[in-house]
C-alpha cells in the first residue's frame, strides 16, 4: 500500500511534467573556450565554462585544472579547482620535479620554481629507497676512461657517451681544438670533408633557405660516413642530397656536393653487386653523367622476364618492391607496392599496386590541404623502388628501378640540352613529400615550404619486333611541387596521379566492349579503334567536366565566404591552365553530342501492324473486266498517327531549354549573382555604379554560371519528374500507352543486333472501330474483364531491349532493301510492278515477318524472354551472345529513349553549359552567352527533327507528307 509520501512525490513529479517549458532563453548558455579563461581562470569540463582558480594557483598547461604558482608546493590535488597550494619556506624555496615537496637547491632555479643542474650533471631529489632529501644533489656523470659517461637529454640519468667523443678525446668532452658538430665529437688532426652548404634550393617559388636539419646533421653525417663508414651516416648524407633534388654543382659544397666528394674519394672500397655506380658503405643515387648512358641503361638489356596473358605460365604482373629508409638513414623495411605505398589521394583507390595493366595511363586529379600533408607525413620516407622477379634457378632477384626526377637540378654542362634520352641523368632514391628540408631554425615549427611528389608515373614499354611478351627496364618518373606554406588550413595543393582518368579509359573499354557486342563483330578493325575513341572522348569529356566545376564552384565559395584574406584567386597563368580544361572539356563533349546526333539519325524503325481485315469486300479485277471477293483493307492511319507521335517526341527532354537558358540569364543579371564573379571578396548581389568595380575572374564567372546551371536544370527534373510526369503529361509513357490502343508495335534497331520492342499488340484484337466500341474496350480493360497488355500471358511488361541473333538480322536485311528502295538494277524488278507496288509489297512482308516473329512462327529465328542481371543493367553491356535464339530483355522503365533526345539529357546539358560558358568566357557577357546558347539548341533540334523525319519516312514506309 502507497505510504502518503509516496503519492506526495507522484504528485510533485506530475506537477513538474505539466508544468510549460521554460522560454528559450534558458537554454541558452554563453560559450566559452580554455584560451578565453586567462591566467588566474580555469576551464570547468562539466560547466562548460571558466571557473576561478584558487589563491596562488594558475591554469594548468592543459587549461582544465590548476596548479600551483612558482615557490609554492601541492598540498592536496583533487583535480579542477579543488586543489591546496603552501608556500614554500626560504630556506626551501625550490619545489620538487612533482611539484608536492620543497627542496634546497644548491645551483639556482629555474624559471618555473625548480632546481636546476650544470651540464653533464643529473638531479637527484630522494634517496634510493624513495626519501627525500633535505637538498637536492647534482652528481656529475663521471666521463673518465672507467666509465665514459654523460647525462642523457632529459638530465635524469647517466648513460654512455657518443662513441666519436670517446674517439677523439678519451672522454665525454669534445674541448678545443675537437670539432662539435651534429652531436659528434671530431678531432682536430682528422681529415674532414669540407664545411657543408646547410641550404636548400627551392627553384619553383626562387626561395633558398637555410635548413635546420641540414645545419644540425650535415657536416655530423659527411664526417662520420667519410672517417668511420658508418652506414646510416652516409645513408643519411644521401637522403639530404635526394631532398637538395640531386644538384649537380661542381663548384658547391651542398649535400650532394659532399657526398659526390666521398664518392669520389672512396673508390678504393669497390662497388656492391657488381654495379659500377654503387660504391660500397653508400647508397646508390646516381647512374652516371655520362652521356647517352640513360638509353643504354633503358634499352640495352631487356627484363628478364617473359609475361603471358594466357596458358599456364600466364604471368601479367609486375612485382614492384621499395627499400624504405627515414631521413636519418635508418633502413625501416622492405614495402611491397600493392599497399598503397605511393598513394597520396585520400579515400581513392589510386595506388601504384603491383598489378599494372600493359598500356593503361592513370591520370587524377585530388586535392589534399596543407595540413593534412602535415599531418599524414610529418618525416619524409625515401624510397629505392625495385622490380621482383625469379631468376633461372628459382632465386629470387631484384632489378634496380631508374628514376627520372624533372626537377634535377643541372649543372651548366647539362643546361639547354633538350628532353632527348640521351641527355637524361637518372637517379635511384625518391621520396613523396619533404616537410622537413624547408624548416628553418627550429625542428619543432611549421616549415616554410614544403615539396610534394605532384606527380609519379611509371613508364613500362614493350620489346620492339618480339612476339615473346618482353619489356624494357620500367622508368619511373618524378616531377614535385615547391609549395610555400601560408595558412595549412586552406591551403591545397592538385596532386596528378591518376584513377579519374584511368577510370575513363576502363569505362571507354567496356562501352567499346559492349558495343561490338551488339554490333554482332568480334573483330577488332579500325572502326572499333575510332569507335572507342569517340567513347573515350565524352568520358574524359565528363572528367575535365568534374574537375573544372568542382574548381570553380571551390573557389567561389572559398574566396567569397571567407572574413579574413586567407585564400587568394589564382595566378592569370593559372587561369589560362583552367580555360584551357574548359575548352578541352567544350571540345571533347561537342564530339560526343555530335556522334549521339548520327547514330539517332540512322536508327531502323518499323512499326508492326496487328490489326487484321474485317470481313471482305468486292473488288474489280484490272484488266480482267470481273469483280471477286477480297480482304477488306487495313486502316493505314493508325501507322500514320502513331509516327507522327514518335516524331513529336524524338526531341522531347527532360527540362524545358528555353526556361533554363531564361532562368540562367534572370538570376545572372537581374537579381546579380553575376557580381560574385568579380574578383573580390565580397559576397553581395548588388554593387554600386559610382564605386570601384573589380575587374572579372574567369574562374568565377564560370563556377557561378555552371553552379546556376547545375541548380535550375536539377529543379526542373525534380519537377518534371515528381509533379508534372505524375500529374499533368508523361509523352513517354503516354505513347506505350497509345500504341497499344492503336494496336501498332515499334521495333527499333539501334545497333546492328541490338534495338527496343515496344510491344503494342491491343489486348481487344481491334484498335480500328468506332467511338462506342473503343469506350466499351476501356472500359473492360479498367475492369480487369480482358487479359494483360504484356509480351508474356499474364504480365504487364511491354518494352524491352532486344538482342538479336545474326540469322534474324540478315533476313531483316533482305526484306529491307526492298523497303528503303536499295536493292540492285530495275531489270531485276518485276517489270509489271511500280516502284511504290514494290515498297508495299516490302512493307507488308517486313509487317507479316516481324509479327510471325513475335509470335515464335520461325522456330529457327526464335526468341527467348528473360530479365538482365544486375551488373549487366549497370554496364549498360550483355553477357550472353544470341547464338541461335534471339533475346527479350524485360525493360522495367522506358530504355527506348535512349534513342531519342528525353534518355540523353546528361549529355545535353553538359554540352548547353560547357557550350555557354565557352562563349561568355571568349566575350564577357552573359546575355550574349545565353542568346547563341539558345540559338544553338533550337538549330540542332531542327536537325534533329529534320533528319530524323526524312529516316523516320525512309525506314518505316511512311510517307512524309503525312508527317506534321
């Protein structure tokens, strides 16, 4: 039973759930970050807020606690405020490394309250079972020949001396007249390589800088790899002539002048692996200056490996494997390249994986901030790419890769040479990004310019006049990018290389692929090269297409939104490089549109007639003077009206082009979005006349003209599609729909075996009747009192893609040429027959075969129904060849299309954008942009229409005087 206290907290809690929210304002609090507290203020992690720290406390390092002031010790910690701090007495004034205890300290303090050592000295504060010490001892590590000791970094510990201090003094001092550099001791009778240059040359932004690193390990590496032969030294030494790019100057003492200097000096100790430009103790970096070595190296000898596509010594691979180093010269590992080693495109799967396809390009274009690079590769990682392969006797070898690197610095003697092969000077050792080179002064900071690998490609070229699938040694070739670091956030940098463009050759393929396919060919001629050219070029169309709006629209909305100058437009030479992608991507596109144009214009249409004669009728006899019996004749104006539809919506689309080229213009110059184009920050749509006005940027103009383009044309599919499709006019779907009530079927052949079926064939058995019987017919159809329009019994399926055996295409051929009026000489023709009897006599046995072959009368020219599978609906190709069946693929939407303007609206509008943004960025002008662009439409439709009436006549029989 409920006690009276517990109906009185039922009560109190229904109370406070009825109660009205409280307004708005009370869930509103003011937000505050750990560097808005200050000093004296900590930031309170269950407020959310800055809380005040007690007396004598100030924030901690991490701002969300506090800690005790300089000279007072911890008494009590709980974390937060909640902590106690004491003064320490003067006679203790230093406060302990844990900050709880105070401490004599015999040496001073340092600046935040605690004891402090001399050099090579280490602090002691308790004892060795853990007491504390009344005063704090500095203990000298003891550096005589006993012990050779020095503190270590942090001054806690003594650890053993530098083994080159040992060398040159006995001890851990490197005194006068001993040689301190890098942290190595060098005694002053050693033969030293000479004082290194610690700069670095940045020649794309004509920057030289002194490097931190280069200053601090420079001379250390030089000097230890040319005394002692210490490998990572002299490992090191090479990795900072790779960042130095390989300059070549005889007249310098830069990295690569002191390692060259080394080289040279130490021939004595032979060579590794019986490879003349590999000295032993250093790493191997150059082949050689010598000229016309590059072609002997690239062509002399061929890989000894024989690669097969097929049989059982089917090999296609090629086994790229790196040697790994850091930049102090540490070996970290071997890395096979199917990781993604050389991968700097994030969430892509652009990799130089060990599976390269003979003759295939990759080209990408990605962009990847600053920052993230910083991130991602704070140390540069230095790569000797090698190729793997099996030897004679089952050993496993190696084959030294060449590089190639553009940005080699030349000595005079290689300066103004040409890019002739002769001239090149390979190298071996590469990296992907340097953020450390381009340090100044101190390690710990950002860099001042940081160099990136833009763009890696390995060159792998066949063995000219074999048939034995050989190659020549790869290339790989290198060119970086000099970028200066200004603000990490923002600041990108294009990286080229490569899955977009490589995508859209493997794209091209299977469309090519396919499209022999349905040709009914399997061999591969010249117009199947110059098909797959015209493939090729709408998707790399598409490509420059993404990459050039992605630009524009980046741009746009970086510079325009920004508050404070972080992102500057482009270089005008820049903007030349981006007009050019535009009209690249114009060029390209209008090819494709322009081979889209042909093949709708030479499409083979027929229209099958299933309506049967009524009854009979007396007909004279010509020239017999009798009358007999015939077949009441068949109505022709069904097949008429049904071509006059299809001609009415062979350039239908899926938005309406004037309303887009108009909205476009309305939004451009009337409301002022084309004032975002001005090459200023501002955002605002309006500008005033008698102010200054920037001048244009073509970057802009064009990401706000494609970013409006883009916008209207999706609103108007969405709307189209959703609203006035579902509830006003659908002329697709409505000519299914009429052509079933006319009783009319379209066969359609767009490729030579591969077309569309419309199937028409009226469910009432007549199409040709009056008013009162064909209401009766709909009726009983809405009624579900008669059968299913479908191909199939019992299904509503009426269109499908067809693909077509030889045999039938053959005997389509021969009834044809009758039907276009092609077939041989006149004296071959019945000579009591006119031309037009001839055409209709054709007309009528392609009407009799074509429905016989709906109706599986030809067993040999059967057909089979099926559904197509996923990845075949995907790749737009079929897998299974019509041998001696032909096949009916179930067609869930309207695929028809395709042959008309309303299934290639992608195509159109890129082609309207690229087109009007073409034109306004030759002229400036919007207005004159959205004129011609219109202009252009309406042109190529009246082709469209044109051409495509007179096939539309010429194929199906119709005469064209019918056609309105």
């Amino acid at each position: 039973m409920a006690t009276p206290w517990r109906w009185a907290a039922a009560a109190a809690l229904l109370l406070a759930m009825a109660a009205p929210p409280p307004p708005a304002r009370g869930f509103s609090l003011p937000l505050q970050r750990p560097g808005d507290c200050g000093d004296t203020r900590y930031f309170d992690i269950s407020r959310l807020a800055c809380g005040p720290c007690g007396p004598h406390q100030r924030q901690s390092a991490g701002g969300s606690s506090c800690v005790c002031q300089t000279g007072y010790r911890t008494v009590s910690s709980n974390g937060g405020s909640s902590i106690i701090c004491e003064k320490c007495p003067e006679n203790k004034s230093g406060v302990t490394q844990d900050g709880w205890n105070c401490i004599t300290c015999p040496k001073g303090l340092t600046s935040e309250g605690k004891c402090k050592c001399l050099h090579n000295e280490i602090l002691v504060e308790r004892s060795i079972d853990g007491i504390l010490l009344n005063e704090a001892l500095c203990i000298l590590c003891n550096g005589s020949e006993k012990s050779f000791s020095a503190s270590d970094v942090s001054g806690n510990r003594c650890v053993r001396c530098e083994q080159t201090f040992i060398n040159a003094s006995k001890s851990c001092d490197c005194s006068s007249p001993n040689i301190l550099t890098g942290g190595l001791c060098f005694s002053a009778s050693d033969s030293l390589p000479p004082k290194g240059v610690a700069t670095v040359r940045f020649g794309q932004i004509g920057i030289t800088l002194t490097s931190a690193w280069f200053l601090k390990n420079l001379q250390s590496s030089a000097s230890a790899c040319w005394l002692y032969s210490n490998l990572t030294a002299c490992q090191a030494l090479g990795n900072m002539c790779v960042m130095n790019m390989n300059s070549l100057s005889s007249s310098s003492t830069d990295a690569c002048g002191l390692f060259q200097y080394i080289y040279v000096n130490t021939a004595r100790l032979g060579i590794v692996h019986s490879i003349a430009f590999w000295r032993h103790n250093l790493p191997w970096l150059y082949y050689g200056d010598q000229p016309g070595l590059a072609s002997q190296v690239l062509e002399a000898n061929h890989f000894p490996t024989v690669f097969s596509f097929k049989g059982t010594d089917k090999d296609v691979k090629l086994q790229f494997i790196a040697a790994s180093f850091d930049a102090a010269g540490n070996f970290l590992k071997w890395q096979n390249l199917e990781g993604g080693i050389l991968q700097l495109c994030p969430d892509t799967q652009t990799k130089l994986n060990a599976a390269y396809a003979f003759g295939t390009t990759y080209e990408q274009s990605c962009k990847i901030s600053v920052s993230k690079i910083l991130l991602d590769f704070p140390n540069p990682i230095f790569y000797d790419l090698f190729l793997e392969y099996n030897g004679d006797n089952g050993q496993q070898n190696l084959w030294a890769v060449p590089v190639l690197n553009l940005n080699l610095q030349y000595s005079e003697m290689f300066v103004n040479q040409g890019s002739n092969m002769n001239n090149w000077l390979l190298t071996r050792r590469f990296f992907l990004v340097d953020a450390l080179s381009g340090k100044e002064n101190d390690l710990g900071k950002l860099p001042r310019v940081i160099r990136i690998a833009s763009k890696i490609t390995i060159s792998i070229r066949l063995v000219s006049h074999t048939q034995r699938g050989m190659i020549y040694p790869p290339l790989i070739t290198v060119a970086y990018t000099d970028v200066l670091v200004q603000n990490p956030e923002t600041q990108s940098v294009m990286i080229a290389l490569g899955v977009l463009g490589g995508l859209a050759v493997l794209w091209s393929l299977l469309k090519t692929a396919g499209w022999k396919r349905r040709t009914g060919s399997s061999i591969i001629d010249l117009q199947t090269v110059f098909k797959f050219l015209l493939f090729y070029a709408g998707d790399l169309a598409n490509v420059f297409f993404i990459i050039t709006v992605g630009t524009g629209i980046y741009w746009l909305v970086f510079f325009k939104a920004q508050q404070f100058v972080s992102v500057l437009l482009p270089l005008p030479s820049q903007e030349e490089e981006f007009v050019t992608y535009i009209a690249c991507a114009f060029s390209l596109k209008a090819l494709q549109f322009l081979q889209l144009l042909v093949s709708q214009l030479t499409i083979d249409i027929f229209f099958i007639d299933w309506e049967r004669p009524k009854g009979k009728v007396l007909k004279a006899v010509e020239g017999e003077g009798v009358i007999k019996s015939a077949a009441a004749p068949v109505s022709i104006w069904r097949t008429y009206f049904i071509a006059n539809e299809w001609n009415e919506i062979q350039t239908v689309r899926k938005i309406n082009p004037l309303f887009q080229v108009l909205a476009v213009l309305f939004f451009l110059e009337v409301v002022g979005f084309s004032n975002l184009a001005l090459m200023d920050s501002s955002s605002s749509l309006s500008r005033s006349s008698e102010g200054y006005i920037a001048p244009w940027s073509r970057i802009l103009r064009f990401g706000v003209s494609a970013a409006l383009w883009l916008a209207i044309a999706f609103l108007q599919i969405i709307f189209f599609s959703v609203i006035y499709e579902r509830f006003v006019e659908d002329k697709i779907s409505q000519f299914v729909d009429l052509c079933c009530m006319s009783n009319i079927s379209v066969f359609l052949l767009s490729h030579s075996c591969f077309g569309y079926y419309i199937h028409g064939r009226s469910v009432h058995g007549h199409a040709d009747t009056n008013m009162e019987e064909m209401n009766m017919n709909l009726k009983r159809e809405a009624e579900n009192l008669c059968s299913q329009r479908g191909l199939l019994p019992n299904t509503d399926g009426q269109t499908f893609q067809i693909s077509i055996s030889r045999k039938m295409r053959l005997h389509y051929d021969r009834i044809h040429e009758s039907l276009t009026r092609k077939r041989g000489p006149a004296r071959l023709l019945d000579s009591s027959a006119n031309t037009f009897e001839q055409s209709t006599r054709a007309y009528n046995t392609m009407n009799k075969f074509l429905s016989s072959f709906i109706d599986h009368v030809h067993k040999e020219m059967d057909y089979i129904v099926k559904d197509k599978l996923l990845l075949e609906r995907i790749l737009g190709m079929e897998f299974m060849e019509p041998m001696e069946k032909s096949i009916f693929y179930n067609d869930e939407g309207h695929s028809f299309s395709d042959v008309l303007y309303y299934g290639n609206e992608t195509t159109l509008l890129i082609f309207d954008i690229l087109f009007f943004s073409i034109v306004d960025l030759a002229s400036q002008s919007f207005v004159l942009a959205a004129i011609l662009t219109y202009l252009q439409q309406e042109i190529f439709r009246f082709i469209r229409n044109t051409l495509g009436q007179k096939n539309l006549a010429s194929k199906t029989l119709v005469d064209e005087r019918f056609l309105i």
